[in-house]
C-alpha cells in the first residue's frame, strides 16, 4: 500500500506554517516542492507500525517551530556581534538593556523565490517605544528590516490582523523589498535593511 504526500497551496503552507503545524504531522508537503529530490512516496504495508510512518514522514520536513527558534537564537547571536545585545522575553518578544522591546518574527526561508510569510502576536506592541526587526531566512543569509518605534506605529495599524496575529508579507522584486499587501497595496521597505545603528541606543 503507498501512502501519497498531498501537495499544499501556498496560502495554506502559510496558514500552517503561522499556526506551528509541521506539515510532516499531518502527511502533507507544500506545492512549489512538488520537484524537490527530498519528496518522496512513503511505502509501507498494511501491517507497518504507525510510528514507523510517522517516522518517515517526518525526515521530510523538520518542526517549524523548533527550527524557527533555532534560527531566531542564531540571529540574536549575530545582532550581538554587530554590537546589539537582546534578552528573550517572551516568543518573538525580546528587550534591550534599557528595558524596551523589539519585536523579531522570522521566516524560516522563502515559500517561494524571492517571498516570505511572518507573523507575530500583536500584543507584543502594546508597549511604548517598540521596535520591529522582520527576519526573512534565504539560505544561510539572514536578511533584516529594522523599523524603529516611530515607523512601528504607523506599520501596524496597515497590517492584517488574524485573531490576534499580524500578518507580514515580504517580496523581492527586482532587487527591491516590498511589504506587500495582496490585493491591496505595498510599501517599499529597503530603507528599513540593516540598521543596527539604531538597535544600539534603543
């Protein structure tokens, strides 16, 4: 008996993805991987144990989350190099030394060339003085668009609000990045690309 991954659409990778779904739990892999030499059929008989399924199943994609604290750890450790130092406070949540917060969602890389799909609670921007690092993984790059508090509180009132979530989608088009807004509009954010001068007097 072969068991056949089901191929997502990539609004629904992203609606896993935000939700911390692995798509290995429930046997599916997006649809723009569909060529990927890692895609494989799962084989197994009738009689094969389900943890051995699941096992397979889960070589094909690892968690999410886990790998998105992985990479979030890693970035902190290359902002403190650049001369920027962060305390973790809570999920994307983290604080300066002088007690203000930056906020860091990260994409773990793009969903497709050139795009990305973040998102972090807004709760996290209740607090006076907070600013924004959005982290988009391409390879082993990371790319950064730091928003000071100013930029932040005109940010989030454009973006998508989905029980609670903000919603970001990042675009590269020609060389240029973009937050976009699907249907709506987007917002030239190059300015925003590694500035950590900034970081070191929040």
């Amino acid at each position: 008996m072969n068991m056949k991954i089901i191929k997502l659409s990539d609004e629904a990778c992203r609606a896993l993805e935000q939700l911390g779904v692995p798509f290995e739990q429930i046997g599916v892999v997006p649809a723009q991987h569909e060529e990927s030499e890692n895609i494989q059929t799962v084989k197994h008989s009738v009689q094969s144990p389900p943890e051995q399924v699941s096992k397979a199943i889960t070589q094909i994609r690892p968690n999410s989350k886990e790998e998105g604290r992985k990479n979030r750890k890693k970035y902190v450790q290359h902002l403190r190099q650049n001369g920027v130092v962060l305390e973790h406070e809570e999920r994307t949540a983290y604080l300066t030394p002088r007690g203000n917060r930056v906020v860091l969602p990260l994409a773990n890389g793009p969903y497709r060339p050139g795009k990305w799909f973040l998102g972090t609670p807004k709760k996290f921007f209740n607090k006076p003085n907070t600013a924004l690092i959005l982290i988009c993984k391409e390879n082993e790059k990371f790319i950064d668009f730091i928003f000071p508090p100013p930029d932040v509180e005109k940010l989030v009132p454009m973006l998508t609000d989905k029980a609670g979530e903000l919603k970001f989608n990042i675009r590269r088009d020609d060389g240029i990045y973009y937050i976009y807004r699907p249907g709506v509009d987007k917002m030239e954010i190059g300015k925003f690309l590694g500035g950590y001068t900034y970081l070191k007097g929040l």
